[in-house]
C-alpha cells in the first residue's frame, strides 16, 4: 500500500510543481505509511489565502490535511493520502 501511496504522491507533487512552480513547490519531507510530510515553500503571500497551497495538492491525490506548521520558507503540510481509485 505504502509503494502504491508514494507513486501516487510522486505524480501528484510533479503535477502541483509543474502548475504551482515557482510560486510554490512542493516537496515530500517524509512518507510514513499513508502519512506525508510535504513542504510547501516559495513567494505565495503567507498571509492570504496560504491554506488554498496546502488544499491545492489534494486536487491530485485523494486525502486530508492533519496538521501544518510554519518553517522559515513556508510550510511543512502534514496529509493523510490515498491513491485515486482508477477508473
């Protein structure tokens, strides 16, 4: 399941990057069974609006977000992911 859930991750973060880059980039901290820790940094106003970034990636990968917290570029984003079922 974990394999299935970092392939899944792994594209999803590539298609975020590829629409959200250089304004925000995306990219996976650490994946612990169906638990990711993404950090989400760049020039986006981080006062505004700064929670659609973290929403934004779950347009690719089916999931929710646990938790987030400041770090000095941005965010680390803390989700529960679940591969999108095919079909």
């Amino acid at each position: 399941m974990e394999e299935r859930v970092r392939e899944a991750l792994e594209e999803a973060l590539a298609r975020y990057n590829a629409f959200r880059a250089p304004e925000a980039v995306a990219e996976l901290v650490e994946l612990d069974g169906d638990v990711a820790k993404v950090k989400i940094t760049g020039s986006f106003c981080k006062t505004c609006g700064v929670y659609d970034y973290m929403e934004d990636l779950l347009g690719y990968i089916e999931g929710e977000i646990l938790e987030f917290e400041p770090i000095s570029a941005g965010f680390l984003v803390h989700y529960r992911l679940r591969p999108k079922e095919e079909g």
